[in-house]
C-alpha cells in the first residue's frame, strides 16, 4: 500500500474516532458547538510514529521503563511527583521536535492530553489502586487508603441504597423520572471503570453531572444550583453501585494535569469526592427523617437483603464475586479504553520487539466472557487486531474497529435514552439522536423539552 | 486575564445561587463561559476602575442546608475569595453567615482570602412586604470587624449585585499585584498572566 492511501485511512481513522470523542469529549454539553476543545488521541499516536519524533518516543519509553523496573511499588505521592516531573520534561521537549514543533496552540495541547493518556495508560496497573490489591502488604498509605475506603463506600452505599429521595433533601417536586435518571447518572459514572487515562475518567465524570442537570433544568424548582445539584448526585451514587469510586477520584485528581484541573473539571471531581465522602460518614443524623417508623422498615429490610447478597456474593467466586469485580475494575478492556486500534498502534511504537518491553496484559481478554456486548467485542478485535500482521491490515483492522465502536457507542446512548423515555417514538428518540450526535447531556436536555 | 476562585456560602433560603444568576445574566455575553450546569459558573468581568484589567471569576456554589454542612471543606480549599450571604428578613441567617465566617477564619490558612457578608432580598423590605430582620448598620460593622467586604443587595432588582463582585475583584487585582511586584522582583515566575498592551511590563500597572 502506497502512503498516501495510508495517510487517508490514517485520517479516516482519525476522522471516526473523533467522532466518539467529541461525544465523550468535556465540552459534549456546551450549547455552543463550535467551541469544542479539540482531541483526537489517534492524531497524537500518527505524530508519536512519524520518524522525526523519535526522541520523544525514545524520552517517553525510557521513562516508562524507569518507572516499573527502578522499583516496583511506589507511594501514591512520588508516583505524582515523577509523573509530573516527567510530563513538564517532556512538554518543553515537545517544543524542540518537530512534528510537535510547529504545531499550532490546539494541536500541541492535544500531544499534551496524548502523552499523559499514554504514560498513564501504561502505567495504570502501577498507579491505579485496585490494581495494587494483591499487593496489600507492601502497600504505602495512601494508596492503601484508596482500597479501605472503596470497600467502605461500597458498604455504606449497600447499608443505605434504600433511601429516598426525601431523606437527603432531594426536592419531592421533581418528576417522578427520578430514579430512572439518578440511575442513568449512575451508569455514566460506572463508565469511569472503563477507562484508564484521567482525562477518560473525567469526562465520565461530567457526563453523570450533565445528565442530573439535564434533569434538574427541566424540574420546577427555583434554585437550580448547588442546593438541588449537591443531593441529587449523592442520590444518584448512592443509587448506582459505582465500583472503587474513592480510587478513581483520587486517581483522577493525582494523575489529571494541574493545569486541566481547574474550572469546571475541578468543581465536579470536588463535588463528587464530597457526595462520596458524605456517604463514607453517612448515619441517621446525616438524614432528614420524618417518619422514623418508615425509615426503620426500609432500612430493616435492606439490611436483611444486603446481608444475604454479601454472603452469597462471598461464598461465590465467579459473577459479582469480589474476585471477579477486581478483575472486572482491574483491566478496562481494550475497546473502551484507549481503542484498541490504538493499543496496537501504541504497542507498535513501544514495543519493536515481538515481546513487548512493558507487559500489556489485559486480562479481560482471555478471561472468560461471562458478560456479554463489551467482553465479546473485546475479544473480536483482539482476535482482529492479532491477525493483523501488516500495517495496512492494521490500519484497516483500526478502521473498521473505530466503527464498530461508535456504533455500539451510539447503541449505549439510544438505549438509555430509549429506557428514560419510554413513552416517546422512537425515531423521534433517534433522529435527536443523530441531531445532537449521541452526546448523552445534549440528548437527554433535548428529550426532557419535547417531553415537557 | 486574571482567574480567580470564589465560593459561596450560605443557607439555602437566602437566595445566593440567584445573586450570582443575577451577576451573570447583567454581565456582558462576550465574557460567558458556557457551563453544563448552574452550580459552577464562570464569568469574566472588566475592572470600572482598572479598565484594561479582565477577571474571571470560577464561581463555586455549596450545597446551604445544614445537613451539608460538612462537605464545604471540598468547596473553599484554595479560594481566592469567599462570598457568604445573608437574607436582610431573617435574623438567624446573619448569625449562621456569621459562623460561616468564623470557619473560613479558623481553616482557611491564606491570608489573603478575600471575604464578602452580602445581605441578599432588600427588595422585600424596599416594596414592604417583609419587615427588615437585620439592619445594615449592624452587619456592617460586623464586617468591618471582622475584615470583610460588606454589601446589601436584591438578586432579583439587580440592585448592588454587580458592585459585590466589582469590588472583591478589585480587591483580589490589588493584592495580586503586589505579589506580582514582590516576585517579579526576584524574577519568579508567577502562575499568573496579565492581558497587558506589551509596551507595558507586568510591573508598570502598579500605580
């Protein structure tokens, strides 16, 4: 294949993947479209493989070398600060090499995003605390921390998931779609297991806050702010059974460049490690009861049932086991994460040797698939992007991988939406849809208007 | 431009999420940050006094009922600037905005925090509907105790909301540009850029 028709598959590639980012992409809910913030991480790896990068390539490797084999477990704080020290260093060489050089402001910012999604992703099983459990005895604190604190949201969440609306001062004039939107903010959170690169996370992040304030726009409250915001998304944790939440957060708010932390990304990490600190000190004085009797019954009940489920849950390896959660948290597959096709390409560029410098082991692969859609189409494109030996079947395998993945993408959206609105046609559901571009806060504010 | 970091505090009933409605929606449009929701705002003013000088303020809204209370830590660590409120009709509430103030006092270590008392709904006693619980010369003198910026307003006449924020950003310009004069002195680099004509250095605005 000669290379200009490879340049265009590369774009295409581009092109596609975009697309799903736009729609993952932090500025999704903007109403002004125009102003979205440009990234295309698939941009990034095609710059990482051009020749004359190849001292940022050679920076980059060694230091993900260093970083696993000078010790293999480093606290939660030096891992901060050599990965920020690492990504300053490597900024300013970014300045000095082309084809970074002469990028203009938007396309050097997206190298900036590439490098940290890269190192990151790279790294994840290093610095993602579910990812160190094994490893408890040598543990440092904080990431130590990370775990105890998971498991202590988890039960919290589990002792108190029976509440209602009114116990947490959730407004009683909201629709009565509540829990059919606490528990969609709920399953975009989720997604924040799914993704390796902080930046990933966060924008899962912010998708669950676009939606509850899609959801708080269209109700008929006076104050839209953070007194109604604040209890409907602790509500919508504690409804949605999010796994290693503290782990994220903090991996998120360690990891995720100082200077993208800021504004509106900052507000929300801060709001979301408030609602899950008030349910880690949740009890009945946090809570407005007023009908006690009431309360006891449901919470009698819930305890009854919370116990049941975590006794099977522990005598059961297997599905909803804690073995099998971890493996679950552990390893985002390839398709959610960074796109497999760029997995491959990352490999190619980090890895010239057939056995790859950095183990990339990602065990939802070869695990069994015990859940269906993602796991199945994992393993597909693994098998795909396997037997895919040359670059332009790679390339090709990329291609067709970008489609496959905006399309069960935009299956995601509709049917969520689809499950919100039940009473609403569904080609209306779709064409909004393709209107809006499955970006999932634009759709539902769109939806709750027709509906109203 | 110049960013800054302002949170607001308050019970739920005095209305401090609409002061900063009302801030933004008479702001000029130029300036709007569009935001996926109403608890973080963000808008960028210029200073009437400094006209060459921009501000953007992040605008981070707490969560005012009292069961929440404890979650304000997360909102008011590295603030620039805290705008705690009031209502004008209700006592109880200058005595809850007063330990509102006490808090900021005894956890936040930044010294250069700036901290505004605003007494949010004057129209209610303007028009004569509510009596007025809280009288301006007390919370007033209050503040002056205390260090505090101090401002009656009415979030929905509009009235006094845009000198709150004129005021607390002129006061943040002031103490940033000492700081930048101290530490451009010694050549530091400030995490601060100053939108200047480039005749000017970051030092010749300090008249």
């Amino acid at each position: 294949m000669n290379k200009t028709s490879e340049g265009n598959r590369g774009r295409e590639v581009g092109q596609q993947l975009r697309t799903e980012n736009m729609e993952n992409g932090k500025d999704a809910g903007l109403e002004n479209e125009e102003d979205e913030t440009f990234y295309d991480f698939q941009l990034f790896i095609t710059q990482m493989k051009d020749p004359r990068a190849e001292p940022i390539v050679k920076y980059t490797r060694s230091f993900l070398h260093n970083f696993v084999t000078q010790k293999s477990l480093w606290s939660a704080s030096e891992q901060v600060k050599l990965i920020n020290d690492f990504k300053e260093f490597i900024y300013s060489k970014l300045a000095l090499y082309e084809p970074f050089k002469g990028l203009d402001k938007a396309k050097f910012h997206n190298a900036k995003e590439g490098i940290e999604k890269l190192i990151m992703s790279k790294l994840y099983s290093r610095c993602f605390s579910p990812c160190l459990a094994d490893e408890s005895e040598a543990l440092d604190a904080s990431h130590a921390r990370d775990l105890e604190e998971d498991k202590e949201l988890a039960d919290k969440a589990l002792e108190y998931r029976f509440l209602l609306p009114n116990h947490l001062e959730v407004s009683d004039k909201f629709l009565p779609k509540i829990d059919a939107f606490a528990k969609m903010a709920g399953k975009e959170l989720g997604r924040v297991n799914q993704y390796r690169a902080p930046r990933d996370k966060m924008v899962c992040i912010l998708n669950a806050c676009k939606v509850i304030f899609g959801f708080l726009k269209h109700s008929k409250l006076s104050n839209k702010g953070a007194d109604a915001f604040i209890p409907m998304l602790i509500y919508a944790v504690l409804k949605s059974d999010v796994s290693c939440l503290e782990s994220n957060l903090n991996y998120v708010e360690r990891f995720r460049s100082p200077d993208s932390m800021r504004g509106e990304s900052a507000y929300y990490l801060s709001s979301l490690q408030a609602a899950a600190d008030f349910i880690l000190h949740l009890n009945r004085e946090s809570l407005s009861i007023s009908d006690t009797e009431e309360f006891e019954t449901l919470y009698a009940e819930n305890k009854l049932q919370a116990d049941q489920e975590r006794a099977r849950r522990d005598t059961h390896e297997g599905p909803g086991s804690e073995a099998e959660h971890y493996r679950r948290v552990r390893s985002p597959s390839p398709t959610r994460d960074i796109m497999g096709s760029v997995f491959s390409k990352v490999t190619e560029i980090f890895s010239p040797s057939p056995t790859p410098a950095l183990p990339e082991t990602d065990e939802s692969v070869t695990a069994p698939a015990t859940f269906v859609s993602p796991r199945n189409l994992s393993t597909a494109i693994a098998n795909s992007t396997a037997a895919a030996n040359s670059t332009s079947d790679n390339e090709a395998a990329a291609t067709e991988l970008a489609r496959k993945m905006e399309q069960e993408e935009n299956t995601r959206v509709f049917d969520s939406l689809q499950s919100m609105f039940p009473e609403m046609d569904q080609d209306l559901i779709s064409d909004v849809c393709i209107a809006k571009k499955y970006r999932i806060g634009v759709c539902v504010d769109v939806l709750l208007t027709l509906s109203n | 431009m110049l960013q800054f970091k302002l949170v607001l505090l308050g019970d739920s009933s005095v209305g401090k999420s609409s002061i900063v409605h009302r801030f933004v929606k008479d702001s000029f449009d130029e300036f709007r940050e569009s935001t996926i929701g109403a608890a973080f705002l963000s808008q960028t003013i210029k200073l009437e006094n400094e006209p060459d000088v921009t501000i953007k303020f992040e605008i981070w809204d707490t969560a005012g009922q009292e069961r929440y209370k404890s979650l304000a830590p997360m909102y008011y660590r590295n603030a620039n600037a805290a705008l705690v409120v009031y209502d004008v009709t209700q006592a109880d509430s200058l005595a809850k905005a007063r330990s509102w103030v006490e808090e900021l006092k005894s956890k936040v270590s930044d010294k250069d925090l700036v901290i505004c008392l605003v007494g949010n709904k004057v129209d209610l006693c303007e028009d004569g509907s509510e009596p007025k619980a809280v009288e301006k010369e007390d919370a007033e003198s209050y503040a002056a105790e205390h260090g505090l910026l101090f401002h009656e307003v009415s979030a929905k006449s509009g009235s006094g909301v845009s000198a709150v924020f004129q005021q607390i950003g002129s006061k943040l310009y002031a103490q940033k540009k000492d700081s930048l004069a101290a530490s451009s002195q010694q050549r530091n680099t400030v995490n601060v850029e100053l939108q200047r004509p480039s005749t000017n250095d970051a030092t010749s605005c300090c008249s």
